[in-house]
C-alpha cells in the first residue's frame, strides 16, 4: 500500500511538474507566469527616418506576437509601446526619459536615427536602462556612446550592423574582384550617417590601393546634385563612393550614367532599401554594398520570418524589419534567463543587462552573439543593385 | 493623451518625469522672448537660429578647449552674439517688413551653410560632441533665466524704450518726427534680442551632447516665428504661451498607432491663428509688413485680440 | 565647364518655375505663401500615383495633376487667407496659416501607405521615387563632350512658353488688367466694381497650378518625387530668387532663377563644393543690403 501510494504521488508530481512547462518558445518553465515584460520602442515613423521606423515596427510587433501567442517568455507576455519620435532629436531624447521614468519599461529599443541616438543612449546610460539599438550604424554608438568619460557603455547594446564593418568589407570586396585604382567620394556633409561613411570610406581605400581623387562635399537637402555629380564624372574614377541615404543615391547614380560614366558605384546602408534600388531603376544596376540581412539567407530561422512577415503584412521584409525583429528576439532571450524579479525595476534592469551580455541565439541575421563591446558579429552580405527593383548575392563573409 | 492625465494627477510626479520636456518649452520661451524683442519694436528678423549657433558653438568649444567654467562660456557665447548682431545689423535694419526676413534668413543660412560647415574647428557635418552636458539637471538654470527674463522684458516695455518701440512699429516715420531716435532703438531691440537668442544657443547646447549645425536654419525659425505669432507678439507673456502650446502640442496629440500628428498640429495651427489672429494672448495690432491695402492699424490700447 | 554651364540653366528653370508662383501672390497679395511649397510637391506626388497607382497616360495624370493643384489654390484662399482678411488679422497671420497648410498637406503624403486613410493619395511613404523609366520618351545625346537629356533639355521652352502666357494673359486680358489693378491698389479697384475677392483667388489658384506643374517637371528632370521636394532647399531658393529678380515682378523671378543657378555652379567651380549653398545666401544679401528692388522690382517706396 505504502509503495503504491509512493508511486502514485510520484506520478502526480511528475504530471504537475509536465503541465508546468508550457510549449513558449525555447521552453522553460513559468517562472514568470501572470507578469508583464514592459519594452518600449522609440522609432521614426514620421519625418525622414519614417523610411525606416515603420519597417522596425513591424518587425518587432511580429516577434511580440509570436512569443506571447505561443506562451511569452517563461509565462509572462511582452507588452511593447513603440513612440514615433517624428525624427526629431529634442523628442526622442524626451521619449527616452519619459518611458524610462514615468512608464518605467524595462528596456528601449531604437531610436531609428544615428543623430537622435547621440541624445538617447547617454541618457539611457545614465538613468541605467538597457537600451538596444536596432537600425543605427554609425560610429560611436558602441561602446562608447558619447557618456561624459568615453568609457565602454555598460546598458548600450547594438543588433545592426555597423558602418566600420561594412563599408570596408564591401570595398575589400570589390578591390578583389577588380582591382580599381582610382576613386571619387561624394558625401552629404551636414549628414551624421552620411559624414560618418566618408570617415569610413577615407579611411579604407589607402589598404586597397584606391587612390582618392576628391572629396566632393554637398549639402543634403539640395534639390538638384548635378553640378557635384559632374565635378566627380570629369574626373574619370573607376569608383564614385556613395555614403548618403534616401532620395541621394539614386539622383547620384542616375546623373553620372545620363552623363555616360560607366565605373562602379559603391555605398554603404544607404543603399540598403528597395526603395532605392526602385528608384534608380536601370541606373542602379551593379551598384554595391553590404548589408546585414538578405532575403535568401538561409540561417534556420530566416524562412520562417520571412514567411510570417508575408503573411502578417502581405509584403517583403526587408533589412530594418530583420534587425527590429531579431531586437524583440534577444532581449526576450536575455529576460528569460535573467531571473527577474518584477518588484525591483532598477535591479531586474542590471540583471537584463548581464543576460544581454551573453545572449547566444538563431536568429534571422544567423547565429547572434554580442561581442565584448556590445556590438554585432555576423555574417556580411555583399549585394547588388538589379537594376529592377531588387538585389542579387555577390558574395557572403563570414564573420572572422 | 495620458500626458494631460497625469499632470493633473500627479504633478510632481510629472515634473521628476518630464524634465527634458520642460526645459525644451523654456528654451523655447526664452527663444520666443527673443523674437518678442523685435518684432515689438516692428523689425521681422528672423535671425535667432544664427545667434543661437553662435551661443552654442561658443559656449562648447570654451568647454572642450579650455575647460572654463560653464557661466563663463555661456556669457561669452552672449557677447559674441551681441557682436555679431550689431555687424548684421548695421546693414539690414534699413529694410522694411519682408526684405529685413529675407536678408535675416540670407544671414542664418549663410552661416550655418557656408561657415559652420566648411569650418575644421566646428566639427563641421559631424557637429561638436558635449561631454559636459547635463540633461536633467539643466532645467533648474532655464527655468529661472526664463523668470528673469520675461520680467525685466515686462519691465522694459512698460519703460520709455518699449513706448519708443511701440511707437516705431505703428510708424517709423512719425516716430521720428517726435524725435525717437529711430535707427539706434531699433539697433537696440535687434542686438538684444541677438543675445537672448544666444543665450537660448548656448543653454541649449547644454542639455545635449551633441551640438548640431542642421539645428540653425530656416525650418528652426519657422519654429520661432510661429511661437510669436501664435502666441501674440503685442504682450511679453504672448510669445512664451505661443512657446508653451506649440511645445507641447505633439504630446497632446500622441495616441498610442496614430501617426497623423502633424495632420493634426497643422489644423490646429490654422483653426487657432483664424479665431485668433493676433494670438492666443493677443492685443493690439502687429503692422509689421505694411502692404497698401491692410486696415491702419488701431491704437494699441484696443480690445483684447 | 561647359557642362556645369548647362547644369546651371538647367537648375535655373527650376527655380525659375518654383519662384513664379511665389511672385505672383506676393505681388498681388503682399503675402508669402508658404503652402507653395507644398502644392510644388503635390503635383508631383499625384501625376505619380496616378501614373503609377491608377495607371493613368502621363498626358491625363499631368492634366489632373495640375487641376488639383489648382483645387488646392482654392482651398488655400478660402481657409487659410480670406478668413484672415474678413476678419482684419496682421499680414503675418497668413504666414502661419499657410505653414499649418504646408504642414497638413506633406504630412498626409508621408503618412500615405498601404492600410493608411491616404493610401488613395500616395503609397510610399516618406521614401522617395521617380516616374518609371519609359513614362516619357527621354532620349540622351553626347554632343561636343556634353551630356544634353531630354527632359532637362525641355523644362528651357516650357518655362519660357510658360512665362509668354503668363505674360500674355496679364498685360491684354480682362483678368490680367483686373490683377494689375488689384496689385496697385485694391481699394481703388473694389471702387472701379472689381471683384477683388475673385481677383484673388483666380490668382491663387493660378500660382498653385503653376507651382503643380513645376513640381511635375522637378520630378521627371531630376527622378526624385518625395513628401519632402520642395520643402528642403527649394522654398527658400524660391525666397531668394524672388528678391534677386525682384518682388512681384515675372520677369524678375525669371531672370532671378537663372541668376541664382548661375551664382551657385559659379561658386562651385571656383570655390569648391561646400560653399555652394553658402555663397548663394551671401549673394542674397548683398543684393538687399546694395539694392532691395532686385533686377526688375520697382523701387521700394514708403508706405504710409
């Protein structure tokens, strides 16, 4: 009798012990059950990074939906606010606080643009908060992110890959298929992102042998760039650098064939879009850069993304939607392994930060693990503008 | 909306929380103090945005290169405004209405485009990083200034400059024939408000850690402008609730998935400056620009607007 | 150098076009339309989606483009310039009413999206396009070294064909004589019986559809159609050829685009890229502090 009823509370232990573990995503008990991770985005969905933001959104809103659809993280659903900064810095400095303080979320995610992220990550980083930066690429967002002592940030975290990595694999690349000589760079001076790329570019070429003819330097909002376009076309490059994004690249890139160059274009993220690919249409053909995601990648998790994105949106991601995704994907990651304890904010926000330092998962971007400086290491796409609309593969880099 | 709930609710609460906030709005009053200055004494300069780079630029490259106290930088950041703004003035303050706006926004685009940009020390495109920024604790200097500076601006134009002022704007010509020494009191109200607007600059450049050159140009007084206008720029008290409103207006109207705010702001701004054309605190009229056919306007101590 | 020649007469036009509108409101009116700008962008936006949305001719997207923008002038004139009047507001109101305008107007295109309540105005939101290639014939020559581009090539004859109508229509019709009327003094021609009320809206909702048209050109010369055309560098280039060529005056804001565009390539070859901008605002204010009437204004007179 006494054995059986061993047995028996056995079996009932075991049996609780089974409905315990839901089927969430990853596994892993309910030690969260009935609570509320509370993010908060702040993205550009009007203004100039409205070319962005909204990509962004609806990637991270997908992820949200597949982690509390199939049970949250450890029990608990994610419950993100995205806030449109309008693309200005004073607001999104502003958001920062205020979600931060007043709606006392556990992390932030964005913002959208390199120029507002100068105000929000020290500011992150002073008030202690996790903050991950989904679709910002320039120079100084990691490690250090312009706090007073220029010391590594300890809450600052980046899913997008930066310009100092893909500019100069994309030129290696290049200089190894053809082996150009000479180049142009024509950048956006009054542009962070595009002022930052120039830097980039300058520095590089020297390790290639590309010798810089001129720096041509124009103001980003000027409605016609042929004049510039001409000065770099008379001077016969077999390169012309394009750092800059939205509507430049494409005048850029239309001119100089009107005018009958036929060298090759090479840029940075900018190029990154389908918009711009549509825009310069047959101009556009060749034109090169690197890009942190591309829509045949064939890392485990990329198919399924892609198939949700189609289905919850009926169109393509694209890269900013990959990394937004991915974004919701490591924090909640990091929270299940974290611990937390959802009474002590200051305390759980540490705990998430240390959880974020160790995050090893798949993701669409592929394997993502944050180096020591909190920034990405991943694999590198070099694609190429088809001149209809789209891009094709030219080579992929693995991460060293 | 939540943003109204909770000031009523909680007002500390919202305070502790909405420091960057409330600092913006007094920045922006202070810049709407600036613009008060002459559009009061009738000039249309639309010049704030140069000063303030000046302000800004001045007061951080001090702190970057000399690591002189912040009170030090931001006062030579005001008298170098100041200087400059009599070098501006000199030329432009004999053109009338919109020629004096057009030349003021020559001015500021010239600076921020041809100087600020093509300057190595500027930091150029890439603007100047602020280490010594302090964001959230700004907010206790520019509250205060702001104070001070609204009430002395009372004050001045309760005085016999502010009626010379008055005076010039209603008409410059008659002004002169009962000897208001017209050209150096209109000198006085531009360069004043050139240091106000540089003093804005420089506290600024305070709260945050970057200073931006795309800061400084025409879409910035655009902003100004319609913070005086809306406001009302017959009262000292106009500009800074035409500052208060149009600061926070995006927050009033930031609904969790709606992203027609600025539908929404620019209705606002229509429906407000049709029912109250001379402002929200308006009175008296504003014969800046003077075409043939617009009403003389009335004596300033008419109705409320 | 013969090139960057060419690119200047090209801009020139451009500017040109953009700054008529701007000049002919302020002459009649004394008031800067800062909804302009807007309307620039809108024209361009609508011949767009309705070329590519709608899959309209160019020919029929370009009439209903430019009809809108026309529709728009009178929205402008009844919302956000006779309101003021009646109700005897400063001059400078109409300032801010037209900026809120402006303000609407690109924020409903930048919001215009799959899903969104302006999806049947524009589809792609703040990104920018060009019209599909293949939606006019645009055919590039190399002559001598140069590059000559059709559509560039033709913005010289229409802006010009344009101002002859323009001019034509204001010096030898009714409409014309009434508007010169208006411009000169209002009160006498609401004296003579003028409408003066309808004077100004034919003649805003003329500028409107020229600055509709202009923003067509803009966007089949230069492949760039966006919320944001127009509103950048354009409107206050616009400022700054008005003052040049003179307030008020067509020939003036003519003569002043090719001026500027002129100035601009100028400082770009001898100065070095970066100074372009600058170099065009230094040049705009050394014309209002020598001589404030521009090329063609009349003189600058009190106004008592």
């Amino acid at each position: 009798m006494k054995r059986e009823r061993v047995i028996l509370v056995f079996l009932a232990a075991l049996v609780l012990a089974a409905c315990g573990t839901t089927s969430s995503s990853g596994g892993g008990g309910n030690a969260y059950a009935g609570k509320t991770i509370k993010l908060g985005a702040i993205l550009s969905i009007t203004g100039a990074g409205g070319v962005y933001g909204p990509q962004s959104r609806d990637g991270m809103k997908l992820a949200v939906d597949q982690i509390n659809k199939s049970g949250g993280v450890n029990g608990a659903m994610i419950d993100l606010t995205v806030n449109d900064d309008a693309s200005l810095k004073a607001q999104s400095a502003q958001l920062a606080q205020t979600m931060i303080q007043q709606d006392q979320d556990l992390a932030l995610l964005g913002p959208t643009l390199s120029n507002s992220a100068v105000g929000v990550h020290p500011l992150a980083e002073s008030l202690k908060t996790p903050i991950l930066a989904v679709s910002t690429t320039g120079i100084h967002i990691v490690p250090d992110c312009n706090y007073p002592d220029e010391t590594p940030c300890k809450y600052v975290f980046r899913d997008s890959l930066g310009e100092q990595t893909a500019i100069p694999d994309n030129i290696m690349a290049y200089a190894q298929d053809a082996h150009p000589k000479t180049g142009v760079l024509l950048v956006a001076q009054d542009d962070k992102f595009s002022s930052d790329g120039g830097t980039i570019v300058q520095k590089t070429v020297d390790q290639y042998g590309i010798q810089l003819l001129k720096v041509i330097k124009f103001s980003k909002t000027e409605a016609d760039l042929s004049p510039y376009v001409t000065q770099a076309v008379q001077l016969k490059p077999d390169v012309i650098f394009i750092t800059s994004l939205g509507a430049i690249p494409a005048k850029i890139m239309t001119e100089a064939r009107n005018e009958g160059w036929t060298g090759q274009f090479l840029g940075g993220n900018g190029f990154n879009t389908a918009t711009v690919s549509k825009q310069a249409g047959a101009a556009g053909k060749g034109a090169r850069s690197a890009s942190a995601w591309y829509i045949g990648n064939t890392f485990a998790s990329n198919a399924d993304f892609v198939n949700a994105y189609r289905a919850a949106y009926s169109k393509d991601p694209d890269q900013f939607a990959a990394q937004g995704y991915t974004g919701i994907k490591i924090i909640a990651d990091a929270a299940k392994r974290a611990n937390l304890t959802f009474t002590d904010l200051a305390g759980d926000r540490d705990k998430l930060r240390a959880a974020l330092e160790t995050v090893n998962i798949d993701t669409p971007l592929g394997p993502f693990q944050f180096t020591s400086t909190h920034d990405v290491k991943q694999t590198v796409w070099i694609i190429q503008m088809d001149g209809a609309g789209g891009f094709t593969l030219v080579h992929e880099i693995k991460p060293s | 909306m939540d943003f109204i709930l909770q000031l009523v609710t909680d007002p500390v609460a919202f305070y502790q929380t909405h420091t960057l906030l409330i600092a913006e709005i007094g920045i922006n009053s202070i810049l709407a103090s600036s613009m008060f200055v002459v559009l009061y004494s009738g000039q249309l300069s639309l010049a704030a945005p140069g000063f303030m780079a000046i302000g800004a630029y001045t007061s951080v490259l001090m702190g970057n290169y000399w690591n002189t106290p912040f009170a030090l930088n931001l006062l030579v950041g005001i008298l170098l405004a100041g200087v400059v703004g009599v070098v501006v003035g000199l030329p432009v303050l004999r053109l009338r209405g919109v020629f004096l706006a057009i030349a003021t926004i020559g001015f500021i685009e010239a600076l921020s485009l041809g100087v600020i940009l093509n300057v190595p020390i500027t930091g150029e495109g890439l603007g100047l990083k602020n280490p010594d920024a302090d964001p959230l604790g700004g907010i206790n200097i520019v509250l205060a200034s702001l104070a001070v500076i609204v009430f002395l601006l009372w004050r001045l134009t309760q005085g016999r400059l502010g009626h010379a002022w008055d005076a010039i704007r209603q008409d410059e010509l008659a002004a002169l024939s009962q000897g208001i020494p017209v050209a150096r009191y209109k000198m006085i109200a531009f360069v004043l408000s050139a240091m106000l607007a540089g003093y804005a600059g420089g506290l600024e450049s305070h709260l945050n850690f970057f200073v931006d050159p795309t800061e400084y140009g025409v879409a910035r007084t655009v902003q100004v402008l319609t913070f005086a206008v809306l406001g009302g720029s017959g009262n000292v008290l106009g500009p800074v609730v035409g500052a208060l409103f149009l600061t926070t207006l995006p927050e009033i109207v930031r609904v969790p998935n709606f992203d027609y705010r600025d539908v929404i702001a620019g209705a606002i701004l229509i429906l407000v400056i049709i029912f109250r054309p001379q402002g929200i605190v308006g009175r008296g009229g504003l014969a800046i620009i003077r075409p043939r056919w617009w009403p003389k306007s009335r004596s300033s101590a008419s109705a409320p607007g | 150098m013969g090139q960057q020649v060419l690119n200047a007469i090209f801009i020139g036009s451009i500017y040109a076009l953009f700054a008529v509108g701007y000049t002919l409101v302020f002459g009649v009116l004394d008031i800067l339309n800062l909804a302009h700008s807007a309307v620039f962008m809108l024209g361009a936006a609508i011949t767009y989606s309705l070329v590519v949305n709608y899959h309209q001719s160019f020919a029929v997207a370009c009439v209903l483009g430019i009809a809108s923008c026309a529709v728009m002038g009178l929205v402008i004139e009844y919302i956000c310039l006779r309101p003021l009047r009646r109700r005897r507001a400063p001059p400078i109101a109409a300032l801010i009413s037209t900026i809120g305008l402006a303000l609407i107007i690109v924020a409903a295109v930048e919001q215009g999206r799959q899903g969104s309540i302006f999806s049947w105005l524009w589809v792609d939101g703040a990104n920018s396009v060009s019209f599909p290639s293949g939606t006019v014939p645009n055919p590039t020559w190399h002559v001598g070294g140069l590059t000559l581009e059709a559509t560039k090539v033709a913005i010289v004859p229409v802006t010009v064909a344009l101002m002859l109508v323009l001019g034509y229509f204001i010096r030898f019709t009714q409409f014309g004589r009434g508007l010169r009327a208006v411009a000169e003094n209002p009160r006498a021609a609401s004296l003579m019986g003028l409408d003066v009320d309808r004077m100004i809206t034919l003649t805003v909702v003329l500028s409107s559809a020229l600055g509709g048209a202009a923003g067509i050109l803009f966007g089949l010369a230069i492949s760039d159609i966006s919320p944001y055309i127009g509103r950048d560098n354009l409107e206050i280039r616009g400022l700054a050829v008005i003052v040049l060529g003179g307030m008020g005056s067509i020939p003036g804001a003519v003569a002043g685009g090719y001026l500027l565009g002129a100035i601009e390539v100028l400082a770009l070859v001898v100065f070095g890229s970066n100074v372009r901008a600058g170099v065009a605002f230094a040049a705009l204010f050394l014309m209002l502090v020598l001589r404030p009437q521009g090329l063609f204004g009349a003189q600058v007179h009190e106004r008592l």
